[in-house]
C-alpha cells in the first residue's frame, strides 16, 4: 500500500488555474493603470477618467505607477504566497472555512491596495490642474462619454 504525501493531480491543477487567474487580473490591472483599458466601457471609471487626462499628465500618471513598480512586484509575490496560503487551508482537516475566507480576503485586499494606487496617482493628476484645465477635461470626459 502507498501513501501518497502530495495533493491529489486536480487540487494541484486547480490551484495552479486560480493563482494563473489571479496573476492575469493582477496583470490586467496593472496593465490598464499603465496604457488605458482594452475597450470603452463608457463610465465614469477611474481608468476611463484616466484615459480623458491630458497626454501630458497621463504620461505622468504612468510614471507614478511605474515608480510604484516595486510595490506592485512585492504585491505579485503575495499574491503567489497566497495560492500557497489556500493550498493548505483546502488540506486543512477539518476545513475551517474562517482561514478559507481569509486568504480569499487577502486576494482581494492586495487588489484594492492596487486599485488605490491609480486612484491616489489620478487624483494627484487632477489636484494639480488648474481651474480652467479641470474645466477643460469636465468639457472632454463629457464628450469622450457622448461619443461612447
């Protein structure tokens, strides 16, 4: 008789799908933060916000998220302990669907935490405008929305 010491193939298969789904959102939050989103979505977003910005306070936008390069780097590295964080609650006997529910509000914080990074740097973006430039993109985001 074997004792297998390892996790069955479909729990490893499953955990390796979650944490490739989780770095793709992660990737694509990141992705969206630095050149604008793939298609329209017609809100009042903050990407879509972002993306109404003038050419030149979006370029300094991406370089503000680029120089929180290193916190979004340490975020991926969190996100992938994670993964390994929900393997052993889902070995954990009994379940305790508490730990379960943490780590899964762990992936969701670390989420947040890049969301409000292109929040405070869209902010900065704005707060530094002058009156007649708030004006001016309240003019354009209105448009660019008629238009979608």
């Amino acid at each position: 008789m074997t004792i297998s010491t390892g996790a069955p193939r479909w729990m490893k298969l499953t955990l390796t799908l979650s944490l490739a789904a989780n770095l793709a959102v992660l990737g694509l939050a990141i992705g969206l933060a630095l050149r604008g989103p793939i298609a329209r979505n017609g809100g009042d977003s903050m990407m879509e916000l972002a993306r109404a910005l003038p050419r030149e306070n979006q370029r300094a936008m991406r370089e503000a998220m680029r120089d929180a390069g290193e916190g979004l780097r340490a975020s991926i590295r969190h996100q992938r302990g994670l993964g390994t964080a929900l393997a052993e609650t889902l070995r954990a006997t009994p379940f305790d669907i508490a730990a379960f529910n943490a780590v899964l509000a762990g992936q969701r914080a670390r989420m947040g935490e890049i969301q409000s990074n292109v929040h405070a740097a869209l902010a900065e973006q704005i707060a530094a405008m002058s009156d007649e430039q708030r004006t001016a993109f309240a003019d354009a985001l209105e448009a660019r929305q008629q238009r979608d």
